[in-house]
C-alpha cells in the first residue's frame, strides 16, 4: 500500500537564505503520507512513534513542487513500519522571467525516511488486508 501527495512549497515554507525550505517541511510531508497510509490501512489516524533514520538529499525552496510518498513495509499488532521519500518535481525559472516554471526531467531525491507508527487495537477497525 502506497500514499502520495505533491504541493507547492511557499514562500511561508522558506525558513532560510536564497528561499530555502527547512529539512522539517519534508518531515511534515511524511507525517501526512504516514496519516492517510493509517487510515486506510486501519481506519485510523494513528500516531508517528518515531524515525529510524532520516537523509536530506538535496535543497528544496520555496517555488519547487515537491511530491513525498511512503509505504508501509511491516505491519505489527499495533506498530506500522514505513518508509519515505520526497521528490522534487517542478522548479521554478527566475532566469527566465518571474513566472517561469519546469517540470524537471529527471526528478531530483531530496529526502528519504523511515519509521514506525502505532495505532492501538482498540481503534484499529479495519481488516489486515486494509479493506
């Protein structure tokens, strides 16, 4: 079972220099895919536990379209191992004029992630298949 979401980072997501994206944005990508990963694999929110590890690969700034997606790889009786990545699809062409933009030819890996979430039993109300 796999879950992706791709968004415009922002100006408001520029935390630094020259328009750069705090490492944090991805994480909170993550959070998002590992939510609706949850939901429907149990028909719960559940909770993120933590991260084993956590790579940032390449700068991302506000204007770029980033697309973050995980997957879940264990499933325990209430822990959900998962991993993540987020690519960096569309950057914007400030050499070109203020509204120039291009979808990359090759997407660029700018951070990857695993981790582990828990949904208690009791709330878990789906079958193991996710269905």
């Amino acid at each position: 079972m796999k879950a992706t979401v791709r968004l415009r980072m922002s100006q408001a997501d520029a935390h630094y220099g020259g328009s750069l994206v705090d490492g944090a944005r991805m994480l909170a990508l993550f959070g998002d895919v590992a939510t609706e990963l949850l939901i429907r694999h149990d028909g719960d929110e559940g909770l993120f536990r933590a991260y084993d590890a956590v790579e940032f690969l390449a700068p991302v700034h506000a204007g770029d379209y980033v697309e973050a997606s995980g997957e879940i790889v264990k499933v325990g009786a209430t822990s959900r191992a998962m991993r993540f990545e987020a690519w960096k699809v569309i950057s914007p062409r400030p050499d070109l004029n203020d509204s120039a933009a291009e979808v990359l030819a090759a997407p660029v890996l700018v951070c990857r992630a695993s981790g582990t979430c828990v949904v208690p039993s009791q709330k878990q109300r789906l079958q193991p298949s996710g269905g």
